[in-house]
C-alpha cells in the first residue's frame, strides 16, 4: 500500500463527515501516510493483544484503548453508520470485570447508565 487509504477514505463523499473533508485538507499527506500505517500496525498488533498468554488482562486493555481511539476517530471522520458504535459496544468484551467497575466508578455518566 501507498499509505494513502486513509486520505481516500476520507475523500469519499459517501462516507466523510464534514470533519474528515475538514482534516484532510489541513493535515500534510505525510501524517496522513503515518496515520495509515499506525492503523495497520494497530490492526496487526490486535492478535496477540487480546490472545497473549502473557498478563492477558494488561494487554486486552492496552488493545481496548487503542480501538476504542480507532472507533472514535471513525465516528469523528466518517458517516457509515452505526458501525463504529457497535464496534464501541463489542470491545467492552476485552476488559475483564474489575477494569469495567473501574471504568465505572472514573466515568459518572456510566454509573447513571448501569444502575
């Protein structure tokens, strides 16, 4: 790859919000690349994330911060609808039950929600 799909995405009139038609014209096209390939890193890296043997629960988290950036920036940039929430929802599975009380406990909205 060129390390340009993300620019092209974000040029798609189908699916960029106003937001990623606005950051692909002030960003430089080299970040762009850069954020392209720090994408594919992230995804490569998600195996043996979430799989690891080794202290599983540190390194699930270490996976949920980075795809719940990824999502987050994919709501932020892009209209495709309900996908990224979904996707939001889906990588609460990678946090075990005292990272989630936690979160919890940090994030009021939260304790309004599960309660």
């Amino acid at each position: 790859t060129s390390g340009y799909a993300l620019w092209f995405d974000l040029n798609l009139p189908d699916y960029a919000s106003a937001l990623g038609v606005w950051i692909t014209g002030i960003l430089p096209g080299w970040l762009m690349r850069i954020s392209t390939w720090l994408i594919i890193l992230f995804e490569l890296a998600a195996l043996p994330l979430i799989m690891g043997p080794i202290r599983p629960s540190f390194f699930r988290l270490i996976a949920y911060i980075f795809f719940f950036g990824l999502h987050l920036g994919i709501i932020i940039s892009m209209d495709i609808g309900l996908f990224p929430l979904i996707m939001l929802l889906f990588l609460s599975i990678l946090l075990d039950r005292n990272q989630i009380d936690r979160l919890i406990q940090r994030i009021p909205l939260l304790r309004h929600v599960v309660a």
